[in-house]
C-alpha cells in the first residue's frame, strides 16, 4: 500500500515548488488564499498523526516533506501581505 499512498502524494505534492517559486516571485499575496493552505496544511497534518498513530512507514516522510512546503508557502503568504500593504 505505500507504493500506491507515495504516489498519490507526489501527485498531490509536485504542484508545491512551482506554487512557492511563483508567489516568491510575484511579491503579492493577491490571488493565495489562506484558507485553502491552512486546509492543506490540516490533511498532511492528519495525515502524519495517521501514519504515526497506524502505520508508521517511509512515505510518513513524504507527508512531513509536503507539511513544510506547504508551511513556507503560508510563510510567503504573510511576506507578501506586508508587501502589499507597503503599497
């Protein structure tokens, strides 16, 4: 079953680089929704207690990996709101 749950995630996952170096670059936070991250956040959150309470395996890393991608892209969220708010 990991093969198959290592998958589903790097196909959930692989979209996380671009949408950071994208909101890196674009210095606004118009057009993120914080929210939607923090939900993200949430389910590799559940996810991880999941796997720690259940099934603890290798793919628990892959979980940990997207948490903090995710979590930088929250972080760039508030750098670019203080960025659109010096505007």
């Amino acid at each position: 079953m990991g093969i198959f749950e290592f998958l589903m995630l790097v196909c959930f996952g692989f979209s996380w680089p671009f949408s950071l170096a994208k909101h890196w670059k674009a210095r606004t936070a118009r057009g993120q929704s914080l929210a939607f991250l923090l939900l993200v956040e949430s389910g590799y959150a559940f996810g991880i207690v999941h796997k720690v309470l259940n099934n603890f395996n290798w793919v628990t890393w892959v979980y940990v990996a997207l948490l903090v991608v995710v979590g930088a892209d929250v972080a760039l969220y508030f750098r670019n709101r203080r960025f659109d708010a010096g505007r």
